[in-house]
C-alpha cells in the first residue's frame, strides 16, 4: 500500500491539497491494515487522515531545499522508464 506515497518535498509547482490528502489516507491504511474501515472504526480513520494530512503540510511548509525543485513531468517520465527497464510490467510497450 505505501508504495503509493510519493515524495511531496521538493516539486515545481509544489504539491497540492490533494496530493497531502492521498499520502495521508495510504499512510493510514498501512497502519490500520485496512483500505474500508468497519463503520465503527471510520471516525477515528477519517480523523487520522484529516489530522496526518494538516501535520504533513506543516513538514512541507517547513522544510528548506538546499537544490533546485525537480520537474514533475520529467520525474515520472523517469519513473516510467525505470518500471520498464525492471521488467515488471512487460505490458507496457512505450513510453507515452
């Protein structure tokens, strides 16, 4: 599940609301060990998530980059052509 965060740090244009959002609920995922929640347990999931989210934008707001921001496009253009080289997803044929 987690391999679904992605670095937020560091990107031009910055990373967006949504984007904070989708790392925090993958994060509490993996803790929880679950992807849907009972109905008991959803208010405490979903306030896990609002608050991991709100404490995320925080780090990012925080944090100081010491390089120039890396280019969204390029970066998964990158990761793209990594995924292809490691044969692990001999469907794909190109790169779009």
């Amino acid at each position: 599940m987690c391999r679904n965060i992605h670095t937020l740090h560091n990107f031009e244009p910055a990373a967006t609301s949504d984007e904070v959002l989708a790392a925090a609920l993958q994060y509490v995922r993996k803790i929880a060990g679950t992807t849907k929640p009972s109905k008991a347990n959803q208010p405490a999931f979903d306030q896990a998530v609002h608050d991991i989210a709100h404490i995320t934008q925080h780090l990012l707001d925080g944090l100081v980059a010491t390089t120039p921001p890396k280019n969204r496009e390029e970066e998964a253009t990158k990761a793209k052509a990594r995924a292809l080289r490691s044969g692990r997803y001999p469907a794909m044929q190109q790169i779009p």
